[in-house]
C-alpha cells in the first residue's frame, strides 16, 4: 500500500509542475504588440517594452527558482530525505510533540535558507533594475529573522496544540484543531494590524486635511462607520502600492500605502476605498472568513480519517507511524481537492471583485476607479494581456480589461 501511496506521491507532483509550467508558457506567448483600445493609454511604446521585459525576466527566474524547488522535493522523495528528517528528529527530541516541532522546524529552516539567494537576487537585482526596491539589506535580514521568530512562536504554538489534541483524542482531533484554527483566524483578522504588521511596518493614523475629509465624506455618504485610516511605510521596501481593508466591528480600519498616495489623486484614492469598502458593505469579508472556516474543517475533517494510518509515513520511508509525517504525505495527497478548492476561491473571489467596483461606481466613482487601476498597473508594469487559462487558475481579481468593461458597462457618468 505505501509503495502505491508514493507513486501516488510523485505523479501529483510531476504532474502538478508540468501543468503549471504549461500555464506559465501559455501566458508568456499571450502578449501582442497591440493592446486593447481600452489599454492603449496605460503604456506609451518605451513603457510597454519596459512592461514586457520586466515580466519575461520575472517569469524566467520564476522558472529557474520553481525548478529548483521541485527538484529538491524530488530528492526528498526519491532519497528518503524526510525518513532522514524525521530520525534526526526523533533523535533530537523522542517525545512525539517536540519531534513534530524538530521536524517542521528543520525543513522550514533548510527551505528558507537555500532560497535565501533567490529572494535576494529578485530583491536586489531584478526589483532593483526596474527600480522598485527600496528595501535596504538591513531590512531584508530582519525581516527574515522576524519572519522566522513567529514562524517558531506562532507556528510551534499552533503545531503543538494540534499535535496535543492528536495524542489525546486521536479521531475526534479535527474538532478540537478545528476550534483553534478558528479562534486563530478570527484573532488574527482583528488584531494582525495591530499585532503583526508593527513588526514590520510604520503606521500612523491619516492626517487632517483634503484627503481625509474626502475619505470621511464618502464614509459617511455610503453609511460606513470609518474612524481608523492609516498610512503605511510601504516606500520603505517597494515603489508599488496598495491598499486594504483589514478587522470587524470597531476593529475595522482602512490602511494606505504611502506610495498609493503619492501615485493616485484624492478622487481616485477615493475611489480605491470605494472599492474597499463595497467589500464590507456587501459582507465579503465575512463570508470569506465563513468560507475559510468551513474549508479549514471539511480539510481537518478528511485529515482525521487518514492520519493515523501507517501508509502515509511509509510513503515517505519512514519506519515509525507519526503524526508529522503522516501530515506531509496527506498534504501532498490532497493538493488536487486544494486546487479544486482555491479554483472555487478564486472564482467567488474575482465575481466579489466585480461587485465591489459596482458598489464604488454607484456612488459616481467608476471613471475614478478606472484611472487609478491603470496608474497602478502602469506603476507596476503589470502584465496588461494574461492568458485566460491563467487567470482562471491564478487570479483572485478579474484583469485590469475585464474590470474596465464591467465598469462601463454599469451606465454610471464618467
């Protein structure tokens, strides 16, 4: 039975890189020299050029990082370097929680260390010829060294109180880890701007002038109760920007990166929140955390029914039952049912997209809307032509043409 479960394994990884290489290809052969008339003022001729080589040498060292990756997965594999993680583990710590915390760690550890130089390069070299990294070395190491102490923190945390409620309840764990995880999400939809993001980020409330006041005015037209708009350092590591609507309840605030405010005019900033705030208005953050919470139990639910069966850590040679390898075989196993899964996501995702600009276009914000979402595509050198079986598989917001026609199409003055 393992040696079916591990040629199970291999074939959904294969197969799974083969057809994402197939989706990359697909999307790189799907620019045109000529854009759609609704894109044509987006990029001037030089611009799109620079768009075109900035995505093709983005795309090749995705390629060259992807590739290495899957290789070292199939070493892992293919040589038994998860038996061996696991029997240093469970030299280093036979107690079964700190073996699973010594197993985890050591593979997250190992992986973020040999893709260190990746990250670095993209950082330094790539993001840095098109000119926007901002990022010092200094804040690229202590990112990574804050990075992993709440990996260590947060992660062991969780990971030991799953594993304990595995050892003591065994079939009916699921429920039990099913409550953490759901306590854990809605903690962390409350307080991560508050908590996490200070680690990494300066925040300071919006100051008094037209901004805020055209921010408040439109806050108040819409009926949306607003008293926290933040300005984050995101200028600190990159040129690109970006905003987002973060809490529930009082815990709800608005955040904008200072790059987004110097890119975008007041209306269009506006117009950006608009859009934030059709989230919330239509009850899109909460049924995505619905969502989530039920995704999280159905997948606990058929983990609980697997877990515990020798096969799965002897697919990965493993000569002992455990509970952490058991976890990565049935990770790997269920990948399919997760792509099916982030498929659906990405669907109701990009369908509460279009309702979000219908929301801002009510209040006379489309042509806004529009302007602002070709500046930061233009800012970004976004790839303006993504291939449609791309986007199908990874894109949680419909492209910048789609989003343009929808909103022309609302019958809203421009």
């Amino acid at each position: 039975m393992h040696n079916t479960l591990f040629y199970i394994i291999l074939l959904i990884l294969v197969v799974g890189f083969l057809f994402e290489q197939l989706l990359e290809y697909l999307n790189r052969r799907n620019w045109s020299d000529i854009l759609p008339e609704e894109l044509r003022d987006v990029f001037d001729a030089e611009e799109y050029s620079k768009s075109r080589r900035y995505n093709r040498e983005t795309d090749r060292f995705a390629l060259i990082t992807g590739s290495f990756n899957f290789i070292i997965i199939l070493l892992m594999l293919l040589l038994g370097g998860f038996a061996l993680a696991d029997q240093v583990a469970r030299q280093l710590a036979p107690q079964a929680i700190l073996a699973a915390l010594m197993f985890f760690g050591m593979l997250m550890l190992i992986s973020d260390l040999i893709n260190t130089p990746f990250s670095w390069y993209s950082i330094f070299v790539i993001e840095e010829k098109y000119g926007f990294n901002k990022t010092t070395r200094k804040t690229f190491i202590l990112d990574k060294l804050k990075g992993w102490l709440l990996a260590a923190v947060i992660g062991g945390l969780v990971l030991s109180a799953i594993a304990w409620f595995y050892l003591q309840t065994r079939d009916l764990f699921w429920i039990y880890a099913w409550i953490l995880s759901t306590a854990f999400m809605i903690f962390m939809l409350l307080f991560y701007s508050n908590l996490i993001v200070p680690l990494f980020n300066k925040q300071t409330p919006l100051e008094s002038g037209e901004l805020r006041t055209a921010i408040e005015a439109f806050a108040h037209k819409a009926g949306f109760a607003l008293k926290n708009i933040y300005v984050i350092d995101g200028s600190k590591r990159s040129t690109k920007a970006n905003a987002y609507f973060t809490g529930l309840g009082p815990k709800k605030r608005i955040v904008l990166f200072d790059t987004l405010i110097q890119d975008l005019s007041i209306p269009e900033i506006v117009a950006v929140l608009a859009h934030e705030i059709g989230h919330y208005k239509k009850k899109h953050t909460l049924w995505g955390l619905l969502v989530s919470i039920a995704d999280t139990g159905a997948t606990l639910f058929i983990l609980s029914l697997f877990i515990s069966r020798p096969a799965l850590s002897a697919a990965l040679g493993a000569q002992v039952q455990s509970f952490h390898m058991g976890l990565v075989a049935f990770g790997i196993l269920y990948s399919p049912v997760s792509l099916v899964v982030g498929l659906a996501s990405n669907v109701l995702s990009r369908k509460n997209e279009y309702a979000a600009d219908r929301f801002a276009a009510q209040y006379g914000y489309a042509g806004y809307l529009i302007s602002g979402l070709k500046k930061l595509s233009k800012k970004s050198l976004s790839n303006l032509t993504p291939h449609p079986l791309y986007v199908f598989f990874h894109y949680s917001h419909p492209t910048l043409l789609q989003r343009i026609r929808a909103l022309k199409n609302t019958g809203q003055d421009f």
